[in-house]
C-alpha cells in the first residue's frame, strides 16, 4: 500500500501537542477508578470537546453512571471500518503510595501523573485528537473511523465492550481495531522493541470442592475437607501443567532472537523446545519478569488464588473451597484444559467452572504489522515490531466474537529504565509528555495511512 499520510506542519504540531495534553490532563482529573467505574462522567467530557469540533456522537448507557461513547467519521465505503478503542475506567489507588495527586493531572518532570496516565486515557486522549485531525484536514477517508470510549474493561467489560458487542453490534463492527496492549517501547539489549498484542489467552476461572467427614473438633479427623483443598492448593500452586507451543509464542520469540546476539539468540530459541523450555526459563533466563511472561504464553496456567473452610475453630466443616485462576492459550478447549488441571489435582475432588473466555487467536503475518512498523520508524528509526500474545484478557476478547482483527497498539515511548507492565496498574503511574506525543504522531501516521 502506498503511503498516504497527511501531512501536517511541524509548526501546527506544537499547537496540537498542547492542546492534547490539556485535553489529557483534564481527563486524568476525572475519577473513574472501577468499581464503581462512573465513565458517564468522562464521556461528557469527551462529547463536549467533540460538540466544539463539530463531531457527531453518541452515548450510550448501559447502567447508571456506566457509560459509552462512540463516534464515526465516514469514510467512502470502499474499506471496512476501523476501529479506536480505548477504555476510560482505571483501576484502584493506594493513595499513600503516590508521590503525586493520583486525579490531579499533575505535569512535574516531564511526565504526567495519574491513575490512567498509561492504561488507558493516554489512548483514549491520542484517538480522540487523531479525529479531530482527521476531520479538520477535510481528507477524503476510504474507510470509516469509529472512536469508541468504553466502560468497565478493569471489570470484564461486562457494561463496555462486551455489552456493545451484544446490544449494539453494528455501532462497532469493523475490520481492525486498535486498543490495548502493545505500541510502547523496551528497551533491551540497546534494541528498541515495541511489542503489539496480536492474540490473548482465555480464561477459566473455576472452584475445586473437597468434601469430608464434619465433626467435632476435639476428635482426629485424617482426611478432612480442608486437608484436602489445602493438597490441592499445594498442588495446582507448584506443579506445572504441560508445555504447548502456539504460532504466536513462537513469532514472539523468534522475532526477539533474531535481534540478540550469539549465544543469547541460541538460548532464547530453546524455550521453544519442550525438552528445554523449562530449563531454560527456570535456571537460565536472567531476566524473571520476562521468564514469567515467556511461561505464561507457552502453558495453560492455573493459580490458587481464594481459599475458603470453616467457620469455627472447633467444627470441622464437611466442605472446603478453593478458586484458580485459570488461563488458557489459543488452541486449547475448556476440556483440554480442565483434563490437565485434573490430572495435577488427582481424583478426590470436583471442579466447577466459574466463568470462561476462549482466548483470542492472532495473525502473526497481518500486513497491519508492516504498516505499524513504518509509522513507529518514521519516528523512531530503530523501532522493531514484536508480535506477542497477551497472557491477560482486554477488550479485544469481546470485540474478537464480531470477527474484528485486533491488535494492542497505543504507542507511546517509554525512557529506557521504564517498565510499561509495571507501571499500568502500580503506583505513581505516569507518561513521559515527549513520549505521549510521539505516540499521538506514531497513531495519526498510521491512521491517516490505513483510512485515506
Ligand atoms: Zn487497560
């Protein structure tokens, strides 16, 4: 495809930036921790700025307070639709933990503070200023823009995503969506990598009841309902469930070992290698946070995370409960998995399924890829693409049943020492301004090249 970016002047840009950073910082101000969520209250504002602008919208209501907003600029029809989302709930604070006001706004040191600074009103905030530009530049689009502002992703999307998607399935249907996770920088090894999130695991929460004698607790009891959850917490918390290899694990890492030197490039391939993924990952691999990450999308994953027994200290309870959290990869079926979950857990107990997301397969291959590439190095010339399957669930799950192609990409450029994955939900979350604003730049580029 051609490049057919708009061209905006470096001088207008600076206008730009400024204005999006007002936008930005008011929106911070705005409290939409989840539960219980209060989005309305964000999405007047964003309808405010797009009623100055002479934008239509639309919002929409999926329970008091809980809110929606969407907006479409038309294209000529000649492409399918493509979509901008982002969600505007944000999780809790510990407020002690901050150094700066978590709903202030604050702009100190070059960055701005605030619950959201990263995931996701940064998106929201780039998304709604790539169409106002779009709009102002009077270009001619080959395919409709849809901004959509949601509710309740933190939660499941239960009032956002998920709710339009069954209620108002044509407001959002499209060919691509762009959302959370991926689009920002890390740094490893002097590479700039910027991983796009092009597939998500699925979930399957579900509770394991042991059941025993009850009875008085002054008397032996040797198999109890509580010795029994506890084996099996004991279990599911240090066994591991087997190793599969996806398509999209294994772009995910070929891609990085191809920009790794001799003998690192060599050992990073081996965690593709059941016989040596493990080892690898367990005893070799220096950096744990990457270790992790690297299991989770390699395994099915299953962690105790809620365990409950008993109410008094001298009854002992003829029932015991305990919750996993369990995720499952692409490919694999609710009873793919539950078969390994009860292979580690023996025959003593029952599952029940709480609740279960399939998991979002990706394309590794979709040329959207080379696209984002192309606008990050116009800006970054040493930016590379990383394909990576998030071991979480975002938006795109819901969005995925429409047949929409979803990819994580929010770009934004991270300082070097900057871990994005610890700083979305931790404390003193914030965003360099430099790096917001290459990400507006990086998303304007790519949109006005993939719509006009
Ligand atoms: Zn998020």
């Amino acid at each position: 495809m051609a490049d057919k970016r708009l061209a905006i002047p470096e001088a207008e840009w600076k206008t730009v930036y400024e204005e999006a950073v007002n936008y930005f910082r008011a929106l911070l101000r705005i409290d939409t921790t989840n539960p219980p969520g209060n989005e309305a209250q964000a999405c007047d504002y964003l309808a405010e700025l797009l009623e100055k602008n002479g934008i239509a919208y639309e919002i929409l209501e999926s329970a008091p307070g809980r809110a929606n907003l969407l907006c479409r600029l038309q294209g000529d029809g000649s492409r399918r639709p493509l979509l901008l989302n982002a969600h505007l709930d944000v999780v809790g604070v510990e407020r002690e933990h901050w150094s700066h006001d978590p709903f202030g706004g604050e702009l100190d040191q070059g960055f701005l503070w605030g619950r959201g600074a990263l995931d996701m009103k940064n998106m929201a905030i780039m998304s709604l200023v790539t169409v106002l530009l779009l709009r102002r530049s009077g270009a001619r689009l080959s395919r409709d823009v849809i901004f959509a502002a949601v509710a309740d992703e933190e939660a499941g999307g239960r009032y956002g995503s998920a709710w339009l998607v069954e209620q108002h399935p044509d407001k959002v249907r499209a060919e691509y969506c762009l959302g959370e996770i991926g689009g920002f920088s890390r740094v490893i090894g002097g590479k700039h990598f910027y991983p796009v999130q092009i597939a998500e695991k699925g979930i399957c929460w579900f509770r394991v009841k042991a059941k025993g004698q009850p009875g008085h607790g002054s008397l032996p009891n040797w198999d109890g309902a509580v010795a029994k959850i506890g084996r099996a917490a004991e279990r599911l918390g240090t066994r591991r469930l087997p190793f599969h290899r996806t398509e999209e694990a294994a772009v995910f890492v070929e891609t990085l070992a191809r920009h790794q030197p001799f003998p690192k490039n060599r050992i990073l391939r081996k965690v593709l290698d059941p016989r040596w993924s493990r080892i690898v990952l367990e005893r070799l691999f220096p950096d744990k946070s990457m270790a992790r990450s690297l299991y989770a999308v390699l395994h099915n994953t299953a962690n105790p995370t809620i365990l409950r027994a008993g109410e008094k200290v001298n009854v002992l309870p003829s029932e015991a409960f305990l919750d996993v959290d369990g995720r499952t990869l692409p490919g694999q079926t609710t009873e793919d998995f539950l078969r390994e979950v009860r292979s580690v857990l023996g025959g003593d107990v029952d599952i029940d399924i709480i609740h279960q997301m399939p998991a979002v397969s990706g394309s590794p291959t979709d040329p959207i890829l080379e696209h984002m590439a192309e606008a990050l190095r116009l800006h970054d010339p040493l930016a590379i693409v990383v394909p990576y399957m998030a071991p979480g669930f975002t938006d795109a799950n819901h969005y995925s049943r429409l047949g929409i192609r979803c990819f994580g990409f929010s770009p934004v450029k991270l300082p070097e020492n900057f871990h994005f994955v610890d700083l979305m939900h931790g404390h003193d979350e914030r965003i360099p301004v430099e790096g917001f604003q290459f990400g507006l730049r990086v998303l304007f580029d790519l949109v006005s090249n993939l719509c006009t």
